[in-house]
C-alpha cells in the first residue's frame, strides 16, 4: 500500500526502495544503502539525488563519508504542495503560450470544412466540457432548464458555473417547471444574472436547452450525453419558439 502510494507519488520504482530503506535504516551511507535494496552505488548516487530535488531526504558529509538519511514523512506533503504549484506554474505558461499562437492557430483552420456543425458528448467529463461552450456567448442565453434534474445530474457543478457566468457577464432567460429546487434557485437570480418563468405546476420536463450565439446545446440528464449543434437558421427558429411561450407565461 505504501509503494502504492509512492508510485501514485510519481516516485519511480527505485527511488520508492531507496526511500522506503532510508526510513528504516535511518542516516546511512551509500554502501549500506546498496545491501539493503539490491542497487549498485553508482545508482545509489543517481536516486539520492532524485530525492533530495524531491525534499524527501537530506545529506551531509562525516570526515570522507556521505550520508543520506529520509526527512520526516511528513515532508511528502510539502513536496506534493511544491508539486502543485511547479505544475500551475507550467500550465500558466502554456496557456500564455497557447493564447500567443492563437492567431496562428485559427488562420490555419478552414472555417467552412473542419468546424463541426454537431459535436457529442457523453458522461459527466463531457457534460462539464459542453457547458463550458456556454461561457462564450455574446448575447443572453435563453435556456429550457430544470433545476432539479440539473443538480441531480452534475453534483457540485451548476453553483460554481453559475458564478462564472455571472463574472463573465453573461445573462440568462429560463423557463422553468415550478419545483422546490427551481423555485429556491430563483432566489439567487440577481446575483446570478437570470430572469426565470415558471411553467403551469402540471407541466414539466427533464432536459435542458440552452440557445445562445448560433448554437443549441441539448442535455439528456438521464443519459448522461449532450448535443451541441451549430446552425444559425435552426438557431433562429428555436429563439421565435422560446420567445413565443416566454411571452404567454406570467412574470414572478
């Protein structure tokens, strides 16, 4: 289970031996080190110095010897910690780079043939990345949504995209069933940027509709997938749709 935990680590195999033998063995020479694990001092040498740019152990020189010895296991948390940050530190750097080559990027794409018209997602992962489309649109959002079986479907989700999309200024317009969770929702519609309509208590729905820019993006909650179609004269037809019923329901 520890060697589990070392590889999740992204310790290699004979670095997890030579730490592991350290925790026993306490300060040790490289010599002593190979007895234990079987390894060669040369490849002692190699993984000492692995781990300590990992922070996990330190050395230090008695009269001609070298000593290794393993910090205190708590110190793994202060390497993921260093971890964490190296990686966000490199992720920044490659989204600055992306954004730098962005142009370059989308000079080379041929609008008319590689831009798909329907893209399909499936599962929860996908169902996050097609909601993530939404957060682009340069105009209100106006959506077919029931709270209840959004939250059911994507637990955790919804509160934080909400938000989002109240910062990037986003607003919405949403016909809604009149349920506990929708109705409780409505609450928050300032702070949300949203302006909702309650259907007839008799009338509802599971799925969800969002029409925004020339896009329609279709959720089936209850089998995990979602459609996103491009096409402004489908577009068009969906927003007279919703307008039309919009108008024939009662403002809260």
């Amino acid at each position: 289970m520890i060697r589990d935990l070392l590889n999740q680590l992204n310790f290699s195999e004979k670095e997890a031996n030579v730490y592991l033998a350290l925790l026993e063995l306490g300060s040790a020479k490289a010599k002593e080190i190979s007895r234990k694990t079987g390894l060669n001092r040369t490849t002692i040498y190699d993984i000492c110095e692995a781990l300590l740019q990992k922070g996990v152990i330190s050395k230090y020189k008695k009269g001609a010897s070298m000593f290794f010895n393993a910090l205190d296991p708590k110190y793994l948390i202060t390497y993921l910690d260093r971890e964490k940050e190296e990686n966000s530190k490199k992720i920044e750097k490659q989204k600055r780079r992306i954004n730098e080559l962005l142009p370059q990027l989308i000079s080379l794409q041929d609008i008319s043939s590689a831009k798909p018209k329907i893209q399909f997602f499936e599962g929860e992962k996908g169902m996050r990345e097609a909601y993530e489309d939404t957060l682009t649109s340069k105009e209100i959002i106006l959506a077919y949504a029931n709270v209840e079986t959004m939250h059911e479907g994507l637990p955790n989700f919804f509160p934080e995209y909400y938000a989002r999309r109240a910062k990037n200024k986003i607003f919405i317009r949403a016909i809604i069933p009149r349920n506990e969770a929708s109705i409780e929702r409505s609450k928050n519609n300032q702070q949300e940027m949203r302006d909702t309509r309650f259907l007839p208590e008799e009338m509802t729905f599971s799925p969800e509709v969002n029409i925004y820019n020339n896009k329609i993006l279709i959720v089936s909650w209850k089998e995990k997938m979602a459609i996103l179609i491009e096409s402004k004269e489908l577009t068009d037809l969906q927003r007279i749709t919703f307008d039309l019923l919009w108008d024939t329901l009662p403002k809260n």
